[in-house]
C-alpha cells in the first residue's frame, strides 16, 4: 500500500510540474507562486479523475497490482465513490 501511495505520489508531482509550468506561462511567474497551492491542487484532481474517475487503476495500483473493490464479491467501485475517494485525496489534504 505505502509503495502505491508513494507512486502515485510520484506521478501526481509530474502532472502538478506540467500544470504549473503551463500556468507559468500563461500567467507569469508572479502569478503561479501566489497560486501554487491551487496549481497543486489541478494537478493531484487531474491526475485522479483520469485515472480513478475513469475506472481504471492508478500508476500506483498497477505497479503494486492492487484493485480497487467494494464489499465482499469483489465488485468495483462506483461512480460516486470513485468521485468521493478522489475529493478525500487531493481537496481535503488541501483545505
């Protein structure tokens, strides 16, 4: 699990790296410092929805071969727990 985490962590920097740079450029450094946490922020939500949110597994989950499941027969996730598990792991750490 701490494996997984630890790279999808990893995965969720790069697409952070990619939106602030895009921000940056955009808007100018001035303005991506003073919303770097919400840059942040992007790029975690980003890299959950196309992950997670499309009911697949995380870069994370598919190193360590982990699946997502629900109860006792095994069945995956739904559509509005995918959605609250990706609201529990990027917006909660950040308010």
């Amino acid at each position: 699990m701490m494996r997984a985490a630890e790279k999808d962590d990893q995965y969720a920097s790069f697409v952070y790296e990619a939106c602030r740079d895009a921000f940056r450029q955009l808007f100018g450094t001035r303005v991506a410092v003073a919303y770097q946490n919400e840059t942040k922020l992007l790029g975690q939500m980003l890299y959950y929805v196309l992950t997670t949110g499309s009911g697949q597994q995380t870069l994370g989950e598919e190193y360590c071969d982990i699946t997502q499941v629900v109860g006792t027969y095994g069945l995956p996730p739904t559509p509005a727990r995918r959605a609250l598990f990706i609201v529990y792991q990027s917006a909660i750490p950040y308010i």
